[in-house]
C-alpha cells in the first residue's frame, strides 16, 4: 500500500517550485487514534507532505534519472495542530541542487496563518543493486497526472509542461 499526502497541485513552475494541497478528514484512520477524541494530523505526515510535494518537484527537474528520497530534515517548526477540516498548502522550494541532494524550503498554510516550515534535504540516489526503483516512470506520470500536475505545470518561461501520458513508458 502507498500512502499519498498531497491531493493535488495547485502551482508547479519545473526546476523551481510548487504549491500543493492536502485536504484533512476524518475519514483517515490514523487520525483516530492520534489522539483519541481530538484528531491531529501526526506533525511526521505535514512532513511527509511536504517532501512528497518536493519530491515530485524534484524528480522532474532532473527528467527522472535518480531516485529521490527524504535523506534529512534539517529544521522544522510546528506554529499549531491540523485538524480534520483544514487544508494544508505545501509550497516548497527548490534552493539549491547538485548531482547527490536538492536543498528545499517548504512551509505549510491553512487559510493565510503557517502552520509549519522546515527545511529539508533531498537525496538523489543511483538506481541500482544497493537502491531499487522505488517507481517506474510510468507510476511517476501517472501521479503526476492524478495530482493535476499536466494541467497546471510550467516551465520556468511560463509556456506548459507539455502533456504525454507515456503509454510505451514502464
């Protein structure tokens, strides 16, 4: 089972960065015993958020030839609790990249109050026997394309990411 903590993009600008957004329910389960009759959001999945959001931010800046994984956080700062009925909105930041890490600032908002930064460090690792494919591109387009990212993407110069559900892509 993959657990997914965005619900679509709302701004993706490739190679710079993005804004997306995460509706919280009470239809998910783990807010049931986080804590037992006052659901929160774990402040471990806001992060998870936000990486994911970077992630896919990421993997595009470099035409998917690495894997990317959340390697650190470097800091982070919590300012109140999510709640069932709040929507997060990630916006993370491409602040600096080379061949091993990108360096991101994310923050999250509910209305216009934030609700938490953190500065995190994305690790750009080789596929290979000590790194598996953690998804094939095909999976990756069709995330994109759940997450609204062809309808929404552009590229630095303004013009659209352009649209290709890659059907010979595995």
């Amino acid at each position: 089972m993959r657990w997914f903590w965005i619900d679509r993009y709302e701004e993706f600008v490739r190679g710079s960065h993005a804004v997306a957004v995460k509706a919280v329910t009470l239809a998910e389960e783990h807010l049931h015993d986080h804590f037992p009759g006052l659901p929160v959001m774990p402040n471990s999945l806001v992060l998870e958020g936000m990486a994911q959001a970077a992630g896919l931010l990421v993997i595009d800046s470099i035409d998917y030839a690495r894997q990317v994984v959340l390697a650190k956080v470097g800091k982070s700062e919590f300012y109140f609790d999510a709640i069932p009925g709040d929507v997060l909105r990630y916006r993370v930041e491409i602040v600096d990249s080379s061949d091993s890490v990108a360096l991101i600032k994310a923050t999250s908002t509910v209305g216009d109050r934030l609700q938490a930064e953190a500065e995190l460090v994305m690790g750009l690792l080789v596929e290979g026997d000590m790194v598996p494919k953690l998804m094939s591109k095909r999976e990756l387009m069709e995330w994109f394309d759940n997450l609204h990212v062809f309808e929404v993407g552009t590229n630095a110069d303004g013009t659209p990411i352009p649209y290709d559900r890659l059907p010979h892509v595995t």
